[in-house]
C-alpha cells in the first residue's frame, strides 16, 4: 500500500470510529474536550437530534500525525482568509489581491500551498454572496484539501454571532443576536460586582429545533436559555448545510462596561450566572447541529474601553473580581464540551504582570483555561492581523509565542507565508518542539473527526433547500424575536398605537449599514412593517423629519449608541420634541440611548437593527404583542438591571 494510500485509510478509521449506541449523549463524556461531568443535560439533544459528536479515534489520529512532514504540522494550525467567491475561479480583482498577499491566485492554490487546517470566510474577502455560492465554495476547497498529500479536510469557519455580527445573509435565516436573547422573558437575575465602567407562522419542512426546546440555568429563566439554544441550533444547522463546521460564537464576555467599544451587544448581558447560562445553552444547541462552538475571548473582553482590532486593551479588574464576573461563562461553556474556546488580545495584569495580551500568555492560555479549567479542546487564537497582539512583537514573533502560551489554532495572521516559516524556523531551532507542535495538531485533527470532516467534508446534495433560510427557522426566528424587545419607559401610556384607525406614523433617525448586507435600512424596515400591522408609516431622512413632523400621531427615532453630551441625535430628538408630537425613541443597538437623551413620551430597545428585530419592534408599538424583554444591562442613571415594562 502507498504511503498517502495508509493514510487516507488512517483517515477513515478516525472518521468511522464508533458512537455510543445511544447516540445521544454529551460527547464530553469519557474524556471529551470540555471535560464535563458526564452527567445528562437539560439542554442535551432529545431522541432524533443529532449527535453532539463523534468519538475520535485517538490512536489513529496519533499514526495520521506521525506520518505527516512538519510542514504539513504547521500548515494544519492555520486557518486563513482567501479571496473571493470561488476556490478555483475568483473574480480577477480577487485573483490579484491572492497574489499580492499569499503568491498565488486561488483559494484552492492556497491551501495546497500551505496544507492549511482551515479557511476562514468574511464578506469583505467575498467569500459570502449566498448560502447556495457558500456550500459550492465549500465543496470545492475540501475537494482542494482532498488533493492534497495529507488528504486532511478543513475546518471551514466564520463569525456567525447573529446580530451586530454576521457574515451571512439572507436568504439565510438571521437571528437575534445576544443581547436581545438575554432580554427575553427577563434575563438576568442578581448582578455581580460591577466592573471598572459600569454603574451602580408559516410552513416548511422542519428544521433541527423549531420547536422550543428545553433548557434551564442559573440566572437565566428556562425560556431564555431555551430559546438561546435553539437559536444556535438553527444557526448551527444552517452553516453546516453550507459546509461550515465551526463558528465563532457565542461571546462568553460579561459586558459590565456601557463604553466598551467591541463588544456591547454582542454580549448577553452584565450578569454572569445569566451571560454563563445563557452561553453554556449555545454551545449545546450549536453542536448539537454539528458545528463546534467557540466560546469568546479568553479570559474576558467584558470591561475595556479600547477596540482590540484597533489597540490593546487593559483589564483593570482584580484576580477576584475576574473570578465573580468573568470566569463563569467560560467555566460554563467547558462544562457544557465546548469544542473550542478564542483567546483574547488583552492585557490582564491581575492574571499576568508580563504585559501580554493574553493570546500570548502562558500563565493565562496554559495556567488557567487548560489547569485550572480543566479544558482539553481547540484554542484559538483572535485574528492574528488584529493591532492588540502586534504592538508588543513582530508578525514573525506572535504566532511562536501564541504556540508556546497554549494556543493551537492560529487565526487569520497578516502575513501567512512570514508566519509559517517562523514557526517552521521555531521548531528547527528547538524553541518549539515537535512534540509541542503534534499536540495542537492532534487537537485540531479530533475536531475534525467530532465534527464528522473526515466522512463528510462536503455538502451533500439537497441540504441547501431543506435547511437553509426554510420558512419553519424563519417563523422560529420571529417567535423568538418576539420576546426581546423592551419598553423601557412609557409615562404617558402612548404606546400601544391603536393600529386599527390607521394612524399617522413618522419614522426617523439613524440608518447603520446592515451587518450582512442584506437587511434594512431600519427606519425603512420598521415603517413598513408598521403599514402592515394598520399605521400610516413613512420614513424619512433625519434632515427632513422636523419639517415632516407636525400632523402625525407618532415619530419614532431610531437611535444608535448615543455618545455622552450633544451631537446630532441629541439635537434631532430635542427639535423633534419641540413641535409638540409625541416622540418614541427606539435605542436600536446599545441600550444606553435613553439616558444621553431628552425624555420622550416613549422609550424601547431592540438591541440589534436587523429586520427580524424591526418586526419584532413593530409589533410591541402596535400592541400586536406584548412587550415582555427585560434589560440583561442596567442604563446608569436611568434604569437597572432586569427593568422592563409591559402593557396594562
């Protein structure tokens, strides 16, 4: 038998190694990455789900590993972007940027250059024009691994958190994202300590959890943590029909900080027991339907004031305030087998003095996430391209150092061929050892076979339209929309709009691009939705709203992460209250809005701008549903954690 020959056979028995009879169990039992307990979940899948996951086959995955050459070690503890929609015929534009930045044309090119573990997909690399271009694109670079010497699979990846963050559009089903999850039916139980800037319907064929599923967790109610797991469930089914097998989310940061800048909804909330629970449910619904999970951004982006895509952040908090706040989620997700957990590009003094970011940090990566945690899975390191890790070392430096902290998936680097050969250049100077490098590698190649890579790498025929964007997860996505919106303030009892006598509604404010770019505009979306509830919605531009006013029953302004102090949505609130019609604010990202502006007569976040929130709002201002979100943050000065009204 050939030498690539044995190999793909090794590759088979990996793929094919038994599953428990069952089937259903938590694959964390009997050694699985998250080193949970083995006892039965809640929230683990009922008879007809599928499997969280395959049993590897450890002794067949070590043979695989001894057999490769280091360079194929190395190429698999990438994963990269490449451009364009196509792995074998980009776009010519897309084409060069290739050339430009890896020296060669195609993704395909690329891969086989390189041996990578896996590519990453973003709309702005064009990867993501459409669920049917995705799965194509997918099948075709698993045909281009398949080609290889090694004949490994990828792990296809991208950032599907829903909500701000979102790679893929429609008509793919978009979902809320977490914050909006964490204020349904009342999210949040006991605040921790806060922190360093925090104050004191139709058919379909069925889906993989359209129906609500069962969940419960400490500081969150069991029907927000149900619904957060099967909003990842469906999530999860829709990317592995489009040959993605790993995503990353869900974002375990405590958000205690109303300035942080990156994170903010993107976050569950401020309390930790909520935002844990919360998490620990997305890990189980996302890999229920086959996709690993990734739990973001070790050991916790929650309480900073820098964007780490642009400089790099520090962490004031104490050794013991870390432990209260932002530990749990992360505890959380080990416990329910999360596959994979995303270090974060920070400082965190009271865990390291060095001054390194975490991903670069041992005490942190190795001394807490795989001691103290006791985590066995994938860590993956934030995108190497990102400013918070290359202002302390050079783009050679950080991918060796992020290896000898405890990382093994190395994300995105700037500069893939100068990071390849550094750690390449690493291990044949005996600062990385070979078997320091197998290690991460047989790490990844379990994933692979967990997530069924080796007997399904490509995406089979028929998946795509019956699963991806069906009406049963379109409904489902509306259902569990319904319940996060939050009537913050409602003094003069304005809302609900009587509907039935086709009032008069203006709409206005501000318009943030889509984060798909396939939704909105909001101000748009929300009026037509309106029309269809019974209103007579218009929108417009905010320099035609004062004007438009008069003679309307209502204006709604939409408002998008007020800062502190004047500016132009202050001042188009303000002129808007002046001509004497009452005026509705809808906080549509950051619920801080309200507090950085003039009292209204009404006050509501959605939490994320996206359609599916649009009509969710719509439908609380008409009384076509009942408002029932609760705050998963508290507004400073305003209102506090877990406030929400409803109609009388």
């Amino acid at each position: 038998m050939s030498y690539h020959a044995s190999r793909r056979s090794l590759l088979t028995a990996a793929a094919m190694a038994a599953v428990t009879a069952a089937g259903v169990a938590s694959y964390a039992v009997g050694g699985g990455p998250g080193g949970g307990d083995g006892e039965p979940h809640a929230d683990d899948p009922r008879p007809g789900d599928r499997p969280p996951g395959r049993a590897p086959d450890r002794a067949a995955l070590r043979r695989l590993v001894a057999g490769m050459s280091l360079a194929e070690k190395v190429g698999q503890l990438f994963v990269s972007r490449a451009y364009g929609h196509s792995a074998t015929d980009p776009d010519p534009a897309d084409a060069e940027q290739n050339l430009k930045l890896f020296g060669v044309r195609t993704a395909a090119e690329l891969v086989a250059r390189y041996h990578l573990g896996g590519i990453i997909y973003f709309s702005w690399a064009h990867n993501t024009r459409g669920p049917q271009q995705i799965a194509e694109l997918s099948a075709a670079l698993q045909r281009a691994a398949a080609g290889t010497g090694s004949g490994i699979p990828l792990m296809l990846s991208t950032d599907q958190e829903h909500g701000a963050v979102a790679r893929i559009g429609k008509p793919a089903t978009l979902l809320p994202g977490a914050m909006a999850l964490g204020a349904r039916h009342g999210a949040g139980g006991t605040s921790g300590t806060g922190g360093t800037g925090s104050s004191t319907g139709s058919t379909g064929t069925a889906g993989p959890d359209a129906g609500t599923g069962t969940g419960a967790g400490t500081g969150a109610d069991s029907a927000a943590t149900a619904e957060a797991r099967r909003a990842a469930r469906i999530a999860g089914a829709e990317l592995a029909a489009m040959g993605i097998r790993q995503d990353y989310a869900p974002v375990a940061d405590v958000n205690v900080n109303p300035a942080n800048p990156v994170i903010g909804v993107r976050s569950f909330g401020s309390d930790p027991q909520a935002v844990a629970a919360l998490v620990a449910a997305q890990v189980r619904g996302y890999q229920g339907a086959g996709v690993a999970a990734t739990a973001k951004h070790f050991p916790g982006h929650g309480d900073t004031e820098t964007d780490s895509h642009v400089g790099l952040p520090v962490m004031r908090h104490s050794r013991a305030q870390w432990e209260e706040l932002d530990e749990p989620p992360f505890r959380a997700a080990v416990e329910a087998g999360v596959d994979a957990v995303m270090t974060a590009h920070i400082v965190f003094p009271a865990l390291d003095p060095s001054g390194d970011p975490a991903t670069l940090s041992r005490p942190i990566v190795t001394g807490i996430l795989r001691e103290r945690l006791g985590f066995r899975g994938v860590v993956v390191t934030d995108a190497l391209d990102m400013a918070g890790v290359r202002q302390k070392y050079g783009d050679d430096r950080v991918p060796v150092l992020a290896l000898k902290a405890g990382c093994d998936q190395l994300l995105n680097p700037p500069d893939l061929g100068l990071a390849h050969r550094s750690v390449l250049a690493a291990v044949e100077a005996g600062e990385l050892t070979q078997d320091r490098i197998e290690e991460s590698v047989l790490r990844i190649l379990e994933l692979k076979a967990r997530r069924g890579l080796f007997d399904a790498a490509h995406t089979a025929a028929g998946q795509m339209d019956a699963m991806v964007g069906i009406p049963a997860h379109l409904t489902a996505a509306d259902e569990i929309a319904a319940g996060t919106t939050t009537l913050l303030a409602n003094p003069v009892k304005l809302l609900p709009l009587d509907a039935t006598a086709g009032p008069l509604v203006l709409v206005t404010g501000s318009d943030p691009a889509s984060p798909s770019g396939t939704t909105g505009p909001p101000t748009a979306v929300l009026a037509r939705e309106l029309t269809a509830l019974g209103c007579r919605a218009t929108a417009v531009p905010p320099a035609r709203a004062v004007a438009a006013a008069p003679g309307n029953a209502a204006v709604l302004v939409c408002t998008y992460n007020v800062p502190e102090g004047d500016g132009p949505q202050r001042t188009l609130v303000t002129e808007l209250l002046a001509t004497g019609v009452p005026v509705v604010v809808v906080a549509i990202r950051n619920p801080y809005d309200p507090a950085r502006l003039p009292t209204c007569a009404a006050e509501l976040a959605t939490y994320t701008w996206t359609d599916v929130e649009m009509r969710a709002a719509a439908r609380v201002v008409t009384g076509a549903a009942r408002p029932s979100g609760r705050l998963p943050v508290p507004v400073p000065g305003r209102y506090p954690l877990g406030h929400g009204l409803s109609y009388d």
